[in-house]
C-alpha cells in the first residue's frame, strides 16, 4: 500500500472522528446552555448571565472548530480564518469570564486584548493575502501614439492585467 494513500485514510478517520466527537460536545454544550436558563429563574440574574455568556461563548468556539474541521475534512487543508476565529473567540471567552467572575487583573486583560489586537491583524490580512483570491498586479502599456488629451476611458484601456504563474 502507497504510504500516502496510507496517510490519507488515516487523517480522513481521525478527522471523522473529531467531527463526531466535536458535534456531540456541540450537542452537550446546547444542552448545558439550555439547562443554564434555570440559574436566572432561580438564582440571582448576575450569576445566570454570566452561566450563559460563557455557555454560549464556549458554544460558538465549537462551532467553529467543527467548521474548520468540517473545512479539513472536505478540503484537505485548514483555513487560517478558521483558526484565528476559533482562537479569537477563545480570548473573548477567557475575557468576558473573567470580567464577570472580577478574577482578572488589569495587567492579565491588557495583554488579552493585545493578543486580540494581533490576532484582529492576523485575521484582516489573511483575508486579504488569501490564496483562494487571485491578486492580478497592472501595468501600463502604452500605445504607440497617444492622444494629448486623454479621457478617462482610455487611461483604464491602457492598462491591462499581468498574470503571473507562480
């Protein structure tokens, strides 16, 4: 058996398997948030708000890890959108819980939200630098005689697409 072959079906499994096992915590965490409900009913609404946000904040990190190994699965790569989501997502977690349970210091929430600010950066540029989107630099070529006063549509005429196949 070819040993890529090899490789290839067994990150497909293991990958299967993740995705299982992240849609049944998925399924757990709703259940949890649901169940989270009866902490504002019976309990004060401060201890149930802050039992929900991080239900729910831990909730849509699985979401999108199940996303970017749905990603995987399907496309063999990972996206590092995904990545930066999840890990964004994680940082806001860890900030609202620790803004809510008043356990942070000032200097611990600093550097969260420095590592937010790099991470934001990271995410808009590889958005923009994202190798699914073709980049098409454009050069002036000038024609042979231009006229002297030219308008607008044939300033952009002149210019046309270079494509390069690296």
């Amino acid at each position: 058996m070819d040993s890529i072959r090899l490789f290839k079906k067994a990150t497909d499994t293991i990958s299967t398997i993740f995705l299982y096992i992240l849609l049944l915590a998925l399924i757990v965490g709703m259940a949890k948030t649901l169940l989270d409900i009866r902490f504002i009913i019976f309990e004060s609404l401060e201890s149930g708000f802050n039992h929900m946000v991080t239900s729910v904040l831990t909730v849509f990190i699985v979401i999108d890890l199940f996303k970017a190994f749905v990603d995987y699965h399907e496309n063999d790569r990972i996206k590092l959108t995904d990545i930066t989501d999840a890990t964004i997502l994680i940082v806001l977690r860890e900030i609202a819980v620790g803004l809510y349970s008043q356990e942070l210091g000032s200097e611990f929430i600093l550097s969260l939200s420095t590592l937010l600010l790099v991470l934001g950066i990271m995410r808009v540029l590889a958005v923009k630098y994202s190798p699914s989107k073709p980049h098409t630099p454009y050069i002036f070529v000038p024609e042979e005689r231009q006229p002297i006063k030219a308008d607008l549509k044939t300033i952009i005429d002149n210019f046309n697409p270079v494509y390069d196949n690296n």
